[in-house]
C-alpha cells in the first residue's frame, strides 16, 4: 500500500503540524473509515433526491461514502440527521459545492422564467379564463333533479280558451263503440225542476272527456240556456239518468242514430237518438266545428249541446223567418244559417237574452 503523501508547507511559513489543525473542517474527534472517492459532481445537488435544490443539503458524492468493489454499489454512511457531513479537502469541496449551487440557482431562475412565460402566454390565459368559465358553470349544470333555466311555463288553458279552439282531426279517429262515464258529479244549482243526466265519452277517441263534461253542465245550467224554464241540470256518475250525453266517433253516432230512423252519415251530423237513452254528440264536429260558424268554435259547442238537448226536451226543428235575424236554437245551424232567401245570424241559446 503506497504511504500518503505528506503535505509540505511555504517556506517561511507557519509550522505543518500547525497548518494541518486548522486545514479544512474536519471533524477530529469523529471516527472516519478509509474511503475511495469519486470525482465531485457539480449538478449532483439538482438531480440528487437526498438533497433539495438550493438547500445547502450536500449530495452524497460530497459526503464519505463506502464502495463494495464486488457489486459496485455504494452505501450511505453520513453523519446523523442535522449534521452536515464534513469531509478532507474542505476548501475545494466549498467551491464545488458554492459552483452547484451557483447552477442550481440559475437553473432555477431559468425554469421559473420558463414556466412564467408559458403561463402568461396567451393560449395558457386563455385556456385558464374558459376552465375558470366552465368552474364557474358546473355547480349549475350538474346532477339531474336540477331545473332547466329557461322561458317560464305556460299558463294552463282557461276553460274558454279550451271551448273556443279546434281539435286535431287525429283525435276523432274510428272509436270502439264502448263508453266509459265521466268520473264525478255536478250538483244541479238552484231551485228549478231537477234533471238529471250522465256524459259517456267513447274510448278510443283522443279528446278531453272532463272538459266535454264541463262544457254540458254550464251550458245547460246557463240562464240563457234550458235552464231559463225552471230546470237544473245535474250529472251524476252511476244510477238512473233521465238522458246520457254522449260523445262518439262519426261511426258509432250513425249507428246509435239508426236506432231511431235517423241518418246522420250525409252531413256528418249528430242526433238525439229518442228511441234510446242516448243523446249523440258527433265528435267530427265537436272537434271541428262547422262551416257556418266558422272559427267561432266556442259558439257552436254551446250551440250544438243546447240544440240536441232541445230534442230531448221534446222542441223541434225551426227556422229564422226575417233576413238578419238570430236564428233559433232549434234550427240545423250545422247545415245552414240561409233557408227560403232568408239570412241569419248564428246563435247558441234558445232565450239569448237570458
């Protein structure tokens, strides 16, 4: 084994002996085992994970360090936590380690630049400006059982606004022939001579059986209706009924109509079918109208339930016999408001003034 070399002072200068106790910072009365040293890495302090980056931590390349010159790997063997591990060649280590700190500062100074650059570049402030954008729209957005913002909801028809509109064509499509009652009752108001009635809708026919029910009750109950005579119309659900109104396809009105020897297939019409318990309200033109009144819908609705109602109630046909008058009740407005040169003006009551 070569003898180490022994360290010569200037001439002139202070003893060896007295040079060597101040030489470096090492550690005299901390045990030290020989080592084989690498050469000092000056980016060690930037890669090293054992030592952060502007720290002032050493790397282990600048500590003492034991190698297995069988298997080539290197063990740790650093002072104890806190301590800075002190080494020989102190004084060259001190500018190594100020060099890779020197670096490891610009290094930074330059990643920082980069990375404020890029975010202040204008594709970064844009992206961030929509992420923050999008932050700032998700909380409204999500899960399901939120409400849609939007135009608020439309307000339900009136019942004059339902009565005074047509209906699809679709929904007077071919019934089935079997009925069903209007769910519910309506007491008859007032005093007059009770009469008493049920509404039957046909099932299969797409149209508001409620509302056709409705419609017969304030119409017959009007004072400019029957009810003018002392009668107060109240529809029951089940028992016994003076009279079944009753809506039904163009078909199945024709055939409870023949049950009385009327036809009502030629102008499409509806009947009060006397030999049955059935008054028949034809639902092509419960939801179409007529041509004669035109898209007075409202009118000819109260006009057509007042005008088989009449049947029922024993009133026959009639006609206006002056130019420019309110034609009857009783006359078939359905077919015509001219007859014999003579002219009038449609009309839903049999007493119009009340």
């Amino acid at each position: 084994m070569p003898l180490p070399r022994q360290r010569q002072a200037p001439a002139g200068g202070p003893r060896r002996d007295y040079v060597e106790a101040f030489d470096g910072s090492d550690d005299l009365f901390t045990p030290r085992k020989p080592v084989t040293r690498s050469p000092a890495d000056p980016y060690a302090a930037v890669t090293d994970r054992d030592g952060a980056p502007g720290t002032g931590v050493l790397s282990d390349s600048d500590t003492d360090t034991d190698t297995d010159t069988d298997t080539g790997t290197v063990d740790d063997d650093g002072p104890p936590t806190g301590v800075p591990a002190q080494t020989r060649g102190g004084k060259g280590r001190a500018f190594t380690g100020i060099a890779a700190a020197a670096v490891t500062t610009v290094l930074a100074v330059v990643v920082a630049g980069q990375v404020a650059d890029e975010h202040d570049s204008p594709g970064v402030q844009s992206q961030s400006a929509g992420e923050q954008a999008r932050d700032a729209r998700e909380p409204a957005s999500r899960g399901d059982d939120r409400a849609t913002p939007g135009a608020p909801p439309a307000k339900p028809l009136t019942y004059e606004q339902q009565m005074d509109r047509a209906f699809p064509l679709a929904a007077i499509r071919a019934g089935t022939g079997k009925f069903y009652a209007v769910k519910g009752i309506d007491k008859a108001p007032g005093k007059g001579r009770k009469v008493t009635y049920r509404v039957d809708v046909e099932r299969g026919l797409d149209l508001d059986g409620a509302l056709f029910a409705e419609a017969v009750h304030r119409t017959l109950n009007d004072r400019r209706s029957w009810a003018h005579d002392g009668l107060a119309f109240e529809r029951i659900e089940t028992g016994d009924a003076e009279f079944v109104i009753t809506l039904a396809s163009p078909g199945t009105t024709a055939d409870w109509c023949a049950k009385s020897g009327l036809d009502t297939t030629e102008d499409n019409v509806s009947c009060d079918s006397a030999a049955t318990e059935r008054v028949m309200i034809n639902a092509y033109r419960w939801a179409r109208g007529a041509e004669t009144y035109g898209d007075k819908m409202f009118a000819y609705r109260q006009m057509l339930i007042n005008h088989e109602i009449g049947h029922r109630l024993g009133h026959n046909h009639v006609t206006c016999d002056k130019n420019g008058d309110l034609a009857p009740v009783m006359q078939q407005q359905t077919k015509f408001l001219e007859y014999d040169g003579i002219s009038c003006r449609p009309n839903a009551w049999p007493y119009p003034k009340g």
